[in-house]
C-alpha cells in the first residue's frame, strides 16, 4: 500500500519535478531524493514517515542557494504532510 492520498500523491509529484530541477543545488535534490524514498518506504509505519520527510524539509528549506519559488513549493508540501500527522 504506497501513498494513496490525491493530495499526498500531488505532494510527490512535486517533489519529482524539485528534484528534476537543474536549477535547484545539487545537495537539495539530493534531500529532496531522501524525503521522496522516505515517504515511499512502506516498512515504516505512515507517521514516522511523514516526521522524517518533515524533519528533512525543514533542514532543506532553510538552505539559502535555494530559490523563493522552490522555497514556497517545499512550504506547500509540508503544510500537506501537516494534515496526515496523527
């Protein structure tokens, strides 16, 4: 059972662009890359990703080689992470 929410797969897809984007540093699209297999892990129960991925979105969005843009996007992701914590 991966991620079956349409917010939560919409979050994903946003990430996969974050980490297709060549103007996004090279250590942030790696994050980015934990954040997506982290949330991807079904081993680990749902919460535990969701505080991960969180975790590692804050770290990332304070980096300052990171654009606004991409910034906001990062925000608008963890605000939707937000919803699934129990």
């Amino acid at each position: 059972m991966a991620v079956q929410s349409e917010e939560m797969q919409d979050a994903l897809e946003i990430l996969e662009d974050l980490k297709d984007d060549n103007t996004i540093p090279k250590n942030v699209r790696s994050a980015i890359e934990r954040v997506i297999t982290s949330l991807n892990d079904e081993k680990s129960d749902m919460s535990i990703r969701i505080d991960r991925a969180m975790q590692e979105l804050d770290e990332i969005s304070s980096d300052i080689n990171l654009q606004p843009y991409s910034r906001s996007q990062l925000w608008h992701i963890t605000s939707v992470l937000e919803k699934f914590q129990t």
